[in-house]
C-alpha cells in the first residue's frame, strides 16, 4: 500500500487493556504491531494556564500538548488507544476514521487519527 502524502516513518503499538482501576496505560515496550510510512499533519495544538486537570503552572507555564491528524495506509491496524512513535515522539491515536477515496477508484482510501502528543502531558 502507498500514501500520497510525504512519508514518516511510524511504530504503531496496539492499544492497551486498562488496570485494575480502569485506566488504560500507555505501552511502547513491546514490538510494534505495525511499522511504515505515514503522514502527520501537526497542528498548533492546545495549551492550558489552569492548576487543575491537565493544566500547567499559570499563565507563563501553561501545560502544553501536541495535536496532530495522522494519516496511515489501509494496512495499518489503526485503532482508538493505540500509540504511535514518529520521530522520537509518542501520540496517543484518537477519533480513529476511513478516509474514502474520493475518486472512486479506493486507490487513496487511509486512515486519518487524531494524533495527541504525551511526551508533554504534565506541563513537561
């Protein structure tokens, strides 16, 4: 399978079970399901100045964290919970959806994710 937007090289890991409380944890330590060529489309991402939930530390130390629309090939076992690692960087795969060939011809059928960077969450 190809992908007609300019390649990066992707280890995609299965999404996770949840523990005994009932939060998924975020798992890279094993083999790759799937590695090859994709795209991320990287966006500006979201910041946020708040002490509570996800925030940083004010104003001047907002917690920040990576937004991105990655796009991988039919192929690829693309799914809600699984982790990406493009470059170094881990994103944890979200809103996992076909992408349908608008031609017709399903030539240029992929999967599109949110892609949201946790290398960040914390306000590291």
């Amino acid at each position: 399978m190809s992908l007609l937007l300019a390649p990066d090289l992707v280890a995609l890991y299965a999404p996770q079970g949840a523990d005994g409380h009932g939060w998924a944890q975020l798992d890279d330590s094993s083999p790759p399901v799937w590695e090859g060529a994709g795209n991320l489309q990287r966006s500006p991402g979201r910041a946020d100045a708040r002490a509570a939930d996800a925030g940083g530390h004010g104003p001047a130390d907002p917690a920040h964290s990576q937004l991105a629309t990655l796009y991988l090939p039919m192929d690829a076992p693309v799914a809600d919970g699984a982790v990406v690692v493009i470059g170094g960087q881990r994103f944890a795969l979200s809103q996992a959806r076909k992408v349908t060939d608008p031609t017709g011809s399903g030539w240029l059928d992929c999967w599109a994710a949110t892609a949201t960077g946790v290398d960040t969450y914390g306000g590291a």
